[in-house]
C-alpha cells in the first residue's frame, strides 16, 4: 500500500514517488493533486498502478496521475504514459475498453431563457433520437462494406451521408479520423458488437446532456470557441461501443502470450504489452484506430441525431435550432506524438487512459481558428454538478506530455453508491434543481449518483494552478439523457 | 444450481467485480457465467435456444476471463441472457459447455464491456472452489 510518506511534494499540487520506491520501477510517478485529492487517490489502488506502469519497457521522464486519477485496470483512470519509439511498448489496457470514449461540444444559437419552455419536450425528443442503455441498437444497420468503409474513414464516412459538416470535422481532433485503420485486423465478433450500434450512446457513465454556459473565466478564449453565458451548449460523451471493447478484449488476450514471446515480465497481467516495432503491435495499433475512427463517427452521428431533435423542437416556433461544433476529443487512446522530453525532441507513443490532449497555442494539430489560444479541452462533471471547458497550454507540452485531466473521477464504487440512494430518488432530487433527467435504468442512475465523484471543481482548479489547462468557461446541466 | 453456486459483488472505485464459490472447477466457471448475469442486474426468461461453446486458454485463469468474455460475446450478440449452463468438459486450459439463453425477463441495467485481468484469483479452498474477477462497466 502507497502512503503519503512514500510521496514528496516537488511543487504546489504536484507530488512524486521517486524511482527507489519499488526496484522494477524505470521512471518516477508523478501525481497532480491538491492535498484532499490526493488523500482520495490513496484510498484505491490507482498509485499502485500508476507505479506498474513505471516499469514498463520504453517508459520515458515519468508517469503522470491527473487530478481525477482512480483505480482501473492494470492501468489508472486519469493515467498517462509515453513510450520511446521504436522499442518501447504499447499496452491496450493503458488505453482502455472504451476506445477513444471522448467527449463533443455543440454550441447552441440559443440561449437558456429562450429554450426554458421547451425543455421537457426536447428531453423527450432526445430520449427518442438517441439510444441509450443496453440492447438499443440504432437506425443505422451497417453491412461489412459500410463497416469497413466506418472503420477506416472514422467522422469523414458521415460526411459523406450527410451527418457532419466540414466545419465538424475540422473541429474534430485528428479530423474525426486516425490514419492507418486497417479493418482487416478486427475480429468478426468485434464487427458484430458493432453493427446497430453507430449512432448510440450506450449505458454506464455515458451521456447526452445540455447545459448552459453559466460563467465565462476567458472571454478572449470562449469567444474564440464562440462560448458566451446564458448560451444552450449540448455535450455527448460515449466511445466506440462493443466494437472497442472487444478490440480491447481480443488484443488483451492475445497479448498474453505475446509478453511471454519478448520475455518481458509485468506486475499486473492487464499491462500485457507489445514491444511498438513488433508486428503484433502493428496489428493492434491499426485495429486500435479502426475503434477510434468509430468512435468519431458514433459522435458525429449522434451529433447530427441531436441537431435533427433541435430542429424539430425549436425550428417549427420559430426559434435559432443551429448547433455548431466546438471541439471533439478523445481521453481513451495511444498516439504517436513528438515531445521535448529530457532537452532532446522525441517520437512516443502517449497513452492517456482517461486522459485529456491539451495541446498548447501553435500547435499544428489544432484548427486554425483555435490555434493562437490553444486546444478546446472538455471535461465533463458528474450529473447535477458542472462540467468544464478549457484550453490546452505549452506548460502541458513541457511536463505532461500535452495532456490534462478529463472528468470529476469516481470516488465511490456503484455498489457503494446504490446502497446510499435510489434511481427514483435521484431523479426527483435532479428534476428539483431543474434538471430533466430521461435514463433507461433507474439503478444505473443511483450508480451514477453526484456523490460517487470528486468535485470537478477541484480538479479543474488543479489543472488549473498546475498550468495543464486553463479555464475557458463553466456549464450547469439542465437536462440530461443517460443509459 | 442451487446451494452449489454462491456469488457475492465485489466493490470497485469505478467498476465491479464478483466472488464465486463452488464445489469444482467445472460448477465454478458454470456459477461464474450465472453470476454475470446477475451483475449486469438481469433475469433470464424461459430458455428459448442452447449454444454449445468452447473455449482454449494458456492457463486456467485465462480461461475464466476467456470464458466470460465469450458469455458476454454471446449475450449480447443475441441479446438473450445465460439461463443454465451445463460443463460437459473442464481441464485447465480448456472448457467445453452447453450455455441455455434466455430473452430477459428483467432487462440488464447496465452494459459489461469486457471481464479483465484486474486482481483474479482463481484458488481450490478447504471447502471448495472460488474465482474473484473483475468487469470493466
């Protein structure tokens, strides 16, 4: 077990457990947290495997906890590590079941005031447009050519059937779509998880919500991502479905022996690894994106579901029904990235499993009407709270690999949260503060409870101070659609 | 199963796991596949179609996760739920059962993504058998 003695403070919010803890280890850990968050992620196992992943082959400066790190498996939530090309490893349980699971930012024309009326009516058109839960398929039943054409074109397939614009995409990171998918190596029954389910939310922590910008903290920066206060915005957060979990489950089994075949030796099973210049690594990495890709465009087709609910609610009285993208990231994925690590310009493969790219101002991954103020962050907060925008930094690029945080993080477990409060009970409770709440399960909503997460507040605020990310702009909930 | 196949949820910051006892390894992985179900917070209906299933794995704690992950492969491509499973086979690396599905009476809560590796135990006990694991929800 990790105590805070086996920590020293290096600055303000920013802590380490140096190489000498643990003899395997191969880098230090590094943990960004204030005090009280970090006597949270000492109550898990997250520093224990955020110490794990120090060991693996090709680790490079240190691995890196954010505010909202908790236990996961094999690898934390809120963990990011960078691996040395070419011979160091990728692991897929460093990325995570849900592959490239992110988050899409819709700016409405309209404000709060305007669609106050109207709310409950378009909660109950959103429920409609956009499966949730499990064993909701969605409208669109692809064969293998749509699904292969899904899985190598990523958001760009929709634009081709009229679900995105070019304005979409270009406000999507990597475009909507990582290069390199290579359908051939998913397997027949990831394809099969996979073919109602674009356009669906899911179950668990995934969600449709509309909010409202309550607080603006960058006016320059918000009115550049064309954030104001008092504006509707609509935030989606969900990943690549069956189809990335069975990627994940597939690679993850087959790496078992494939770690025995390089002889490297792990701490934690769900670690398994493969060394980035070896063939099973390729074939991971090509499947990896085909689940991305899907990703992006499970995104994109429920954006354009919750454009067509707009219209449809606000367009025939005459209000603004327009819906602009602001930014689409991912906080489940690996990626090939150069960084400054140590003096010298590095190729790594950055593993951020619950994990945000915050890439600073210049950079030439942002699109060109951001890129003097840096890359859109959003960070999602538990229902009934907050959730947060922000703005990558070159502070980010410098010490943590261009990533920040990506959420409120759990603190409770769901059997602990369902013990302390009903569906029923929460649904009153959030439909007391004035938020519509529509969810196919009434247990998956106790576990989903406010009280399970950190404050997001706080571990914005970190992120904040810590120089990862800056505050653009604050958004409440005032309806929210869950699984 | 009856008295044979006791199970009880295991606490996760963000997910759940499960704790299975039975008197064998094949009652175990047969409990085990039940206890799914019981995670996702479904009830099987009246069994309507049997799936014969094999399943090879490099040892037997691989196989416990292996098997699983065909459970759920199998749950939700047909959107059915284990109602019975009988073993007809056990060794440590290999399994081979026939799975009776069910359309649910009570529909699961949530979706399981994946049974992972995360702190499995697989042990024989004085009084039995137990498996511990782990689902990424």
């Amino acid at each position: 077990m990790i105590t805070k003695h086996d920590l020293r403070p290096l600055a303000a919010d920013l802590w380490e457990i140096p190489v000498g803890f643990r003899r395997d280890m191969r880098v230090p850990a590094r943990i960004y947290a204030s005090e009280e968050l970090l006597d949270h992620a000492l109550e898990d196992l997250s520093l224990q495997q955020l110490v794990n992943a120090a060991t693996l082959p090709g680790v490079v400066a240190y691995t890196l906890a954010m505010p909202d790190i908790h236990q996961g498996y094999g690898f934390p939530v809120g963990g990011v590590a960078a691996m040395a090309l070419p011979d160091g490893v990728i692991s897929p349980g460093a990325i995570g079941y849900d592959i490239n699971c992110g988050v899409r930012l819709l700016a409405a024309e309209l404000d709060a005031e305007q669609a106050a009326p109207y709310l409950d009516e378009l909660a109950d058109t959103l429920d409609r447009a956009c499966p949730s839960g499990t064993g909701r398929g969605g409208r669109i039943r692809l064969n293998d050519a749509d699904l292969d054409e899904v899985l190598a074109e990523g958001a760009r397939w929709c634009l081709r059937h009229d679900l995105a614009t070019e304005h979409d995409l270009a406000h999507t990171e990597e475009g909507g779509c990582m290069a390199g998918a290579n359908p051939a190596r998913v397997s027949p029954r990831a394809r099969d998880r996979a073919r109602d389910q674009l356009g669906t939310l899911g179950a668990g922590n995934h969600f449709l919500e509309v909010d409202q910008v309550v607080q603006v903290h960058d006016p320059a920066i918000a009115a550049a991502y064309g954030l104001r206060e008092g504006q509707i915005v609509v935030l989606i957060h969900c990943g690549s479905r069956g189809l990335g979990h069975q990627i994940c489950t597939d690679y993850v089994r087959d790496f078992q022996q494939v770690v025995q075949r390089y002889g490297i030796s792990l701490p934690d099973r769900e670690l398994v690894c493969a060394p980035l210049s070896a063939p099973e690594a390729r074939a991971y990495i090509e499947a990896m994106h085909c689940a991305a890709n899907f990703a992006f465009a499970n995104r994109q087709t429920l954006a354009a579901l919750v454009r067509q609910s707009f219209t449809h609610v606000f367009a025939r009285r005459g209000l603004p029904a327009g819906l602009r993208q602001v930014y689409d990231v991912a906080h489940n994925m690996g990626k090939m990235e150069e960084h400054r690590i140590d003096g010298k310009r590095m190729q790594v493969c950055v593993h951020r499993k619950g994990a945000t790219r915050a890439f600073g101002p210049g950079s030439p991954e942002i699109p060109a009407d951001y890129r003097p103020y840096g890359q859109p962050v959003l960070v999602p907060g538990s229902m009934g709270t907050a959730s947060y925008v922000l703005a990558g930094t070159e502070h980010a690029m410098a010490v943590s690999f261009g990533s920040t945080c990506h959420g409120a993080g759990r603190m409770l477990s769901r059997t602990a949260a369902k013990r302390q409060i009903h569906g029923e009970q929460l649904r009153k409770q959030l439909t007391r503060q004035g938020i519509h709440v529509r969810a196919g399960s009434m247990a998956g909503l106790a576990e989903e409870a406010p009280f399970a997460y950190k404050s997001v507040d706080e571990v914005v605020a970190v992120v904040d101070r810590a120089g990862l990310a800056r505050i653009v702009a604050r958004l409440e909930p005032l309806l929210v659609v869950k699984g | 199963m009856g008295t044979e196949c006791v199970y009880e949820e295991l606490a996760h910051t963000a997910d759940v796991g499960m704790r299975v006892r039975a008197p064998t390894p094949a009652a175990l992985f047969a409990c085990a596949a039940r206890s799914l179900v019981a995670l996702a917070g479904a009830t099987p209906g009246e069994p309507s179609e049997r799936r014969q299933v094999y399943v090879e794995a490099v040892d037997a704690e691989s196989l416990l996760v292996e098997w699983l992950n065909e459970v759920l492969y199998l749950c939700e491509s047909t959107g059915a739920v284990v109602a019975d499973v009988l073993v007809t086979a056990w060794t440590p690396t290999g399994i081979a059962a026939e799975v009776s599905l069910a359309p649910p009476a009570i529909p699961p809560r949530g979706a399981i993504k994946a049974v992972t590796y995360h702190r499995l135990r697989l042990a024989e006990e004085p009084e039995g058998w137990l498996a511990e694991y782990y689902v990424d929800v």
